[in-house]
C-alpha cells in the first residue's frame, strides 16, 4: 500500500516536471497578448490562433516550416539511399576491415559537427549552392547518414540470414531475397529511424543558421528572430516545432531504446 | 532426384580451412547424413552444396552437370534450415506457395501441390495461420512442406530437428525418414547427434578439421570404424582406448602393456600380422563398453581383467561401470538388472573378437 | 570473377565513406587550415585567442556548466530508471513521459524554460498572483547573470536527463535477474542491493552515459545563447558569434578546433577508462 502510494507520489511528480514546461508554452502559444501580458492573469479568458496564424502567414513561419520539411526529406533520403545498402553490407557480409569501417562511422558520432560548419559554407559557395535548401540537407546528411548506417546494422542484424537464405534456395536472387524478404520484416525498423533522423535533421539548429541567410529552417529561422520578436511568437514557434517531434516520438516509443542507444554510442 | 558428386571440395575463411579436400559420391536417392562435432565443417558443407557459400575450391556435380558456381535459385536444391526459416510475414500458404510463385508456376497448380505438401506433412488446418501462432513443431512442419512442394532434385536439412523437444524429435525422426524413402529424393542431412545419424542415414558421413573421417552405413560407421577419431566419436559411452605394444612369440601375436597381455585370437592374428611392420610402434587398443562383459563363454576368446568398482551409472536398462584397473579407468556396459556395488572388487571379460587396433601415428584402424 | 566479388562489400560502403569523408573529413582538415591561418603565422589565431579575456570566460563558463549538470543528470537518471525499472502498472506512460525532452531541440527546451522564468512568465505571474511579489522577478540580462547561469543549467537538466536515462535504463534492464534474486536468498538489504549489486553491474552504461553527455555539454549551444546571447559566453557561441557576428571564420575555426581537441580529450580520457576496465575483467 506505502509502495502504491509512493508510486503514484512519484509519477505524478514526474509528469508535473516534463510536461508543465510543454503544456505552458503551448498555452503561452494560444493566449490573446492582453492576457499574456496581464501579470494577475494565468490563464487566459479566451484562447486564440492569432499568433500561431501571424507566424505562419504574415512571417513567413509556414516558409521556414516547408524548409525544414523539405531539408529533412532530403537528408533521409538520401542517408537511406546511401546508408541503407552499407548497413546491409555490414551485417551480411564479411571481409577484412569490416571492424576497422564500423568503428570509424561510429567515432563521427562523436564529432561536434558545428567545427565543419564554417567551411561548408565554402565549399557550398564554391559549387554554386550557397544559402540553399540542398546545402542544408548535405550537411543534415552528413550525420544522419553515420545514424542510419549503424541503425540499419543493428536493424537487419536482428532478422535472421536464413529467413534471406531461404529465399535465395527457394528462386531469388541476393537482392530479390533482400527486397522481397528482409526489406519488408525490417520496414517498421527501418521508419521508426526514419522518424528519429527526421527529429535529427528537424531540431538541428547550428548548422543550418550558419549555411543559410535567406532559406531558413524553423529552428534557425527561430534562433535569428527571437530576440526581435515579441514573446508569444516565440512560443508559437516553439510550440510548432516541439509537438510534431512529439507525436513522431509517441509513435517510435517502442524502438526509443535502441534508437537513443545507437544514435548515442 | 539426382546423383551429388563432390570432387576435392575446399572453402577458407580467410586462414581458417572449414573444408580442407572433400570428396564423396552421394548415390540417387539415397539419404546421407554429415556427422559430426560442432566446427568439423558439415554445415558449411552443406552450404556449399546449396550455393549459399561460394567454394574455394574443387567442384560439385548433380549428376552430370557442373553446378560449382551456380547461385542457389539455379541449383534445384531446397533445404530446411535449422531455425525453421518460415518467413513470419506471410501466411502457412503463402510460405509454401512462394517458392512456386517466384518459379512462375500457375495459380491452380500452385495450390494443388500446396495442398498436397499441407496434407503429407499433416498441415492442412494450419494454412491459415501466421508463424508465429505456430509451435516449434508446426514451424518445422512447414519449413518441409516448402522444401518439398517443388520435388527438388536435392533436399538439404542443417539440424532441423535440434530445436525441437526431446519427444518431439524421437517422433520426428522416423517420420521424416519414411517421408523421404516415400518421396525418394536424394536427402543430405547435418546433425552432430549421433544417433539421428544412425537411425535416419542410409550412410553417414563422419566429419572432422574439414575432413571426412569415413563414409559408409551405420553398421560400417559403428563396426568399423575407420580411425581413432570416429571409433570415439560414434558409440556411447565412448570406446575404452589403451596403449599398447604387439609382441611376436612363438608364433603367436600379444597385445601387451604395463597392465595388459592380450594374446590374440587366430582370426585377428593372421589380419593383423600383414598390417605391421615395424614391432616396436606403440599401437591403440580399442574396446567398445559393450564388449566387456561379467560372464564369459569361451576361455581362449574372453581375456579377464579384475579391478575395483569406481563408479555406477544405473540407467534402469542400462549400468555403466567404471572399474579401476591397474591405474586406468575401463567402463563397461552391462545389464540393467545386474547386482554391483561401488568399491567393491570385481572381475570381467573382454570379448576378444571384437576389440579394434589402431596406429598411434596417424590414428588408422588396422582391425 | 571471385575478385570482383571480393570487392562487393567495398563497392557498396565506398558511397558512404566518400560522403563522410568529402563532408566531415574535408571540411575537418579546412577547419583546421582556417585555424591556423592568420596574419601573424600559424599560431597567430590561438595567441589572440588566448590573450582575449572572452576565450577564459568562455572556457570557464563551458567547464563549469558540463561539471554541474552532468552528475546532476547522472543522479536524477539514475533514479528515474530504478524508478521506471519497477515495472508497475503504467510505467510505460511514464517511460513515454520521461522521453519527450529527447524530441525536443534545444530551441524549443529554451524557450519553455523562457516561457515560465521571462518578466511575464508563469512563475512571475503566479508569484504575483500568490501575493509573494510585488513586482517581478527577473532571471534574465547582463546584470543578472547569475540567475540567468543556473536557469541554463535547469533548463538543461530538464531537456538531457532523459537521454542519461534512456542509456542507464537500458543497461538495468540488461542485469540478468538473477543476480539480485541471489541478493534476496542472502538476505541483501534493498540499499545493499543497490550499491553492490546493482551500480557495480550498471558501471559500463554509467561510462557510457558520462561520455556521451560530457560530450554534448561541452558543445552546448542553443540553449544557452536564447537565454543569455553572450551575457554568459560560451565556446560554442563564441564560434557562432565569430562567424555571423563578426565575420572572422578564422577565429570561429579556431574556437570550434578547441572544442574538437577537448572533446577528443575527454573521449580518450573515458575509454580508457572503460578499456582498463574491460582488461581487468578479462584477466579475472
């Protein structure tokens, strides 16, 4: 009984200290700015979408947002195209320097990405794609990319080689056997990384406010207005970007562990 | 169903040798067992018989065509694979359709012989089901009934019955073997449980270092063994195995330790004595627990030994005892019912017609 | 023909390494090159860095918010995931509550935290309405720096103690139950449990968990420069603020190689922890 007590004593104190700070910049986001700036006034008379409307439409926030959208499709994309067949290698295969390939993607996890920030920007300059989306998404690339290599491993390692094999002694061939057995028992893997490197290239904030001036991503868009801009915008914004990573997150929570495990070591 | 014809077969890992000369002649419809321990080579035998490992080198002929380096789709093997390998996300049917629908095979075809494969391996009600609303045994059930469905010329099994239970297995076991004498399509078998081997293989194939010890029937494979190696590998409790000397005199042939001093019986002496010919090579005796008996019939054909009892093994139709005899251990194998108790001294028979003498130089049998 | 198959594996990785390298490595060996260019030769940059008092401050202030929050972390983590690891009815809401900083950026964590400690946030506004102010308190601006310092390092506790967590979670959940079943047949106080069994057995995820975090702290930007710009300055920032602020990539180079050679110092310094660790287990 003590112990249910505790336990319920515990939880509710849990769920105050995480999603207090959430529910309140979410309500900061729909509170009429008399409200926000009455100080006897905690919650609001009335709720509105005005700021959420301003930041989208007359700030161009929907512009930022479609950027991000747009950066993120193209740094999964492309870190699944590159990434998905060398994780597949790494599991299935094996050669000399396999060990040697492995630990090396791994060790860039470990790399502050902001020291290669600033160069970018020249070469990015130099082959004509200065202050765009794509640079961007180049850039978001080069750490999901590492990501995806060793979640795919981790992924595809845990599926059986002989599920593959049995296609292969039953008519298909070393890719058929992979599109047409593996891909498919790893697809719900395979999207729960998805959603995890779209909160990666999503949330980046550093890189993309130094490679970009006029396409901004949301964040960086965020990072370079807020001290300009009146309070609740900002929390509109904050609120915009925090809850699609938070409904992605509830739908990845059964894999949370081993992504935060990988995307980590 | 097709002749499989191994010649000189190698495969390395990079410096490890998993087979190292393989050469063997599987007859038509015959069902082969490779026998032996775990890291002897069988698997990866196997797997170079399907094409799921390329070779190193040698070849592999299905009767007179070369397949050595076919992928396995162009093979016509099948094979079921030690974890079952039913793939989970399709149904029992569709499992055992696919390998017909990759192969283009008509829709009505396909479910005739699907329906033909459920109903030979008792699976009918099954069909419906997904893997993993299936037991071990109804997994394995499946895996054969895909392996079969397409009537492959060469049906390759790696441990299939390893992760069933002990029951399961024993039921299994004569249940796949006349499955196979029913369908009569040359079977190749790895298991590193040696009575699988003896109950299921029309021969056996005893594997170790990536080498084939012998290849014969289970009674050559347990009678006569063709080394050191098999003679122990095959046979529980293992064979007893002793030094010894062979000493000539007066006509006649010991076998002779600190312990010992087997003279040997006319039949042994006159197959022996062709075989050496330096006397003073150092030789094993080998004697199966089996043949050592508490009674004997025939003076000149039994040799004695006396010891005291070490340990019992009562196994209810079995007792195994050890004696200790003169600084060595000797078990034997007797009657469950026989009256023996620990430390107490007692005196058995060798039965001399049938003990084994190998060389200690390259472990070969010589009897 | 066996050649070109021995050459597969290379063949399919060499995208992936050739993006890595022509987009880390390449821009790492610039970085280093912009580093050590300057007007008064290779060093000129780290003499100036080291003669501007902001570098000191900046290093000082980067120390002490990693020295702070990650013990922080590592304890709050620690409990939580015994907490969690009870298994009782529900943890599994608590686990999904638990990871929802993990979503978020640091753009968004700061400004939540903006949101209750601005002049007009919810703390002031309920302090005032409790009648326990009479005019608002303020966390924020150069003349409160100190205020502004530890709600950095609230904010950061909130957004990176899941990530802690997730890791020392993972790690209880892998300790085979045994042993602690073991501890009860011995008759093992919880508290002995605890600090003989299980924080023993927990030591290769709390390593791991330090490294990373350690890691992150000391590249901490965003948070940092929403709440405070440079009122508390920071390496990271002073990067970013040498490239856009004062358009001197050489000196931003020069903070982001110090960063980097810090960073491959505490790495180092970590694993061989972990590796001495590894060696002593295996000589057991």
């Amino acid at each position: 009984m003590i112990k249910k007590i505790f336990i319920i004593f515990v939880s509710i104190l849990i769920i105050l200290w995480f999603l207090t700070p959430v529910f309140l910049i979410v309500l900061a986001s729909l509170t009429p700015s008399e409200d926000y700036y009455d100080q006897q006034r905690i919650l609001p008379k009335r709720l509105t979408f005005d700021h959420l409307y301003k930041l989208f439409v007359v700030l161009d926030g929907w512009r930022a947002t479609l950027n991000s959208l747009q950066v993120a499709a193209m740094a999964i994309g492309l870190s699944f195209l590159v990434g998905l067949p060398a994780g597949y290698v790494l599991t299935r295969y094996v050669f000399p320097g396999k060990n040697a390939i492995r630990l090396s993607i791994l060790l860039t996890r470990s790399f502050p990405t902001l020291i290669i920030a600033v160069p970018l920007i020249m070469i990015y300059l130099r082959l004509g794609i200065g202050d765009t989306l794509f640079s961007v998404a180049l850039a978001h690339t080069s750490f999901i990319l590492p990501f995806v290599v060793l979640i795919t491993t981790s992924i595809l390692s845990g599926i059986s080689v002989e599920y593959e094999e049995a296609g292969m002694i039953f008519g298909l061939s070393r890719i058929g056997a992979f599109m047409k057995i593996t891909l498919p028992l790893a697809l719900p893997g395979l999207a729960a990384s998805a959603i995890f490197a779209f909160i990666m290239s999503w949330n980046e904030v550093f890189i993309s406010s130094v490679l970009t001036f006029v396409n901004r991503t949301l964040p960086a868009q965020i990072l370079n207005t807020a001290m300009t801009s009146p309070d609740y915008f900002k929390f509109a914004a904050g609120t915009v970007m925090a809850i699609p990573a938070m409904v992605f997150i509830f739908f990845t929570r059964k894999y949370l562990m081993s992504m935060w495990g990988i995307s980590l070591k | 169903m097709a002749k499989v014809r191994i010649e000189n077969l190698k495969k390395y890992f990079g410096s490890v040798k998993a087979l190292n000369g393989i050469d063997i002649e599987i007859k038509d419809g015959k069902f082969v067992v490779l026998l032996g321990p775990s890291g002897c080579g069988k698997t990866t035998l196997l797997r170079c018989i399907s094409g799921l490992e390329k070779v190193t080198e040698g070849k592999i002929f299905f009767d007179s065509t070369d397949v050595t380096n076919l992928p396995p789709k162009s093979r016509n093997v099948s094979m079921v694979f030690q974890s079952y390998a039913v793939w989970p996300h399709m149904k029992v049917y569709e499992n055992i359709a696919y390998p017909m629908k990759i192969k283009g095979y008509d829709k009505n075809k396909i479910e005739e012989k699907v329906l033909w494969a459920a109903k030979t391996l008792n699976i009918s009600e099954l069909l419906d089901r997904y893997p993993a609303q299936l037991s071990g045994g109804q997994r394995q059930r499946v895996a054969v009934a895909r392996a079969i469905v397409l009537e492959p010329e060469v049906l390759l099994m790696d441990e299939p019955l390893s992760n069933l239970d002990a029951l399961l297995r024993v039921s299994m076991r004569s249940e796949l073997k006349k499955l196979q004498e029913r369908l009569g399509t040359t079977t190749i078998y790895v298991t590193h449980d040696q009575v699988e081997a003896m109950t299921m293989g029309d021969e056996i194939a005893v594997m170790q270092n990536g080498v084939i010890q012998q290849y014969g029937t289970p009674e050559e494979i347990y009678h006569k063994p063709a080394n050191v190696f098999v003679a122990g590998f095959i046979g529980s409790p293992q064979m007893n195995f002793m030094e010894v000397q062979i000493l000539k005199e007066k006509n006649e042939l010991f076998l002779r330790n600190e312990s010992l001093n087997i003279r040997l019986t006319d039949d042994l002496k006159t197959e022996l004595g062709n075989k050496i010919q330096n006397k003073n090579d150092v030789f094993i005796l080998g004697i199966r627990p089996e043949n050592i008996h508490k009674e004997k019939t025939d003076i000149s054909k039994f040799e004695p030994i006396e010891g005291k009892v070490y340990f019992i093994e009562r196994l209810g139709s079995d007792t195994i005892v050890h004696l200790e005899f003169k600084g060595t251990r000797i078990v034997s194998k007797l009657p469950g019912d026989v009256k023996i108790n620990e430390g107490e001294s007692l005196k058995m028979y060798i039965d001399l017609s049938k003990i084994h003498v190998f060389s200690k130089i390259d472990g070969k049998a010589l009897i | 023909m066996t050649y070109r198959k021995d050459a597969i594996p290379y063949l399919i990785l060499l995208p992936t390494i050739l993006y890595l390298v022509a987009f880390l490595g390449y821009p790492l060996i610039q970085t280093f090159i912009l580093a050590f260019t300057s007007e008064t030769g290779a060093f000129g940059n780290f003499q100036r860095l080291m003669d501007s008092g902001d570098f000191w401050k900046a290093l000082k202030n980067t120390l002490l918010i990693t020295g702070i929050i990650v013990p922080l972390q590592l304890i709050l983590a620690i409990a939580l995931a015994l907490f969690v690891n009870m298994r009782f009815k529900g943890y599994s809401m608590i686990l999904y509550v638990i990871s929802i900083p993990l979503a978020l950026s640091d753009v968004s964590a700061a400004l939540m935290s903006y949101n209750i400690f601005a002049p007009t946030g919810y703390l002031n506004k309920i302090l005032l309405k409790l009648g326990l102010l009479d005019r608002p308190l303020y966390f924020f601006g150069y003349m409160f720096q100190n205020r502004e310092f530890w709600i950095i390092v609230l904010t950061e506790v909130w957004r990176a103690t899941p990530l802690v967590f997730v890791i020392i979670l993972a790690g209880l959940q892998s300790i085979n139950k045994e042993y602690l079943e073991a501890a009860d047949v011995f008759g093992f106080s919880s508290w002995q449990k605890l600090t003989r069994i299980i924080l023993p057995l927990l030591k290769p995820s709390i390593m791991s968990a330090l490294l990373i975090r350690t890691l992150f702290a000391f590249q901490i930007f965003g948070v940092v420069w929403l709440l405070a710009g440079r009122d508390i300055l920071i390496l990271a920032g002073e990067a970013y603020y040498w490239h856009n602020n004062v358009n001197d990539p050489h000196m931003s180079s020069t903070y982001a190689i110090v960063i980097a050679v810090v960073s491959l110092i505490i790495s180092w310094f970590y694993i061989s922890i972990l590796r001495s660790r590894e060696l002593e287990g295996e000589t057991k």
